[in-house]
C-alpha cells in the first residue's frame, strides 16, 4: 500500500519536498459538468447568457484562471507554482455545461490541482450568476482528465 505524501511518519501534516526533483513540463486538465434547469438553458444566446452581473461563460472563465493562479493560497499543502498557461473552456451541449480547465507550468510539481481548481470554480460562479433565475442548478462531477509530465501520467477512462 502507498503512503499519503502529505503525511509525515507521525501522521501529521506536511508538505512534500520536491527540492530534489527535476523540472519538467507538467500539463492537467480537469472536467466538471453542471446541469441547467430547462429555464436557465432558454436563457442562452450566442453561446453566453447576459446578466446584470455580466456574461455569465466569460465571467467564468476569468474565474476559473484567477482560481487556479491561487490554489496554493486555498490548498494548505499546495506549493505556489508559475503557471505557463491556463485555458478554460466552456461548452453547453442541450442541459449539460462542461467546464475544462487545462494548465501547465515547467515545475518540480503536478498541476492537477490547479485544474480541479480553475474547473470548480467556473462552476461556481455560473452557479452564483445564476442563481437568481432557479437554485435547481446542479454540479454534477468534476474529475481529473489528463496530467502529464511527472513521474507518473494518467489519463481518465
């Protein structure tokens, strides 16, 4: 059986030291998919509803690179890293809205959670900015799709 990484040989909390690692290119994408109510989904046109609190998509698009520029700052063990890129990519297909968030840095460490990041938190700001029109807004999963570059690659089935 592994060991959690984050964990020291007492059980508590640390982070991992990657100082003896080499650096490579790390690239992760992470999916989440949300379901609209059939009110919501009348709403869109040209592939965005307009609020009062902005183009919802676009907004959440920002949201989800301002996210994942932050991560270490919400994942207590999370180290700080220089992000290359991030794209975030939101497509509605009938009820269903997916969210990619794809990242990638030359680092030491993966950036899986920089995408679960960027790609939960568009999701959240659609939730929020749509809030008004019905709370039957569901985030429905959100998993890991792709990482590449470490010791280790993985692609989701």
């Amino acid at each position: 059986m592994k060991d959690l990484s984050h964990l020291d040989k007492n059980g508590n909390p640390k982070m991992v030291d990657v100082g003896n690692k080499e650096v490579t290119q790390r690239i992760a994408t992470a999916r989440t998919l949300i379901e609209l109510p059939e009110n919501i989904v009348d709403l869109f046109a040209n592939s965005d509803i307009q609020t009062k609190k902005g183009p919802v998509f676009q907004t959440a698009i920002l949201a989800g690179i301002m996210a994942a520029k932050k991560t270490s700052d919400l994942i207590p063990l999370c180290h700080p890293l220089a992000l290359n890129k991030c794209d975030v990519d939101i497509n509605l297909f009938e009820r269903i809205v997916t969210i990619e968030c794809t990242v990638g840095c030359n680092g030491k460490t993966g950036v899986e959670m920089e995408a679960l990041t960027g790609a939960t938190v568009a999701a959240l700001t659609i939730y929020d900015m749509c809030k008004a029109l019905s709370h039957n807004i569901v985030l429905k999963e959100t998993k890991l799709i792709h990482k590449s570059g470490g010791k280790n690659d993985y692609t989701s089935d």
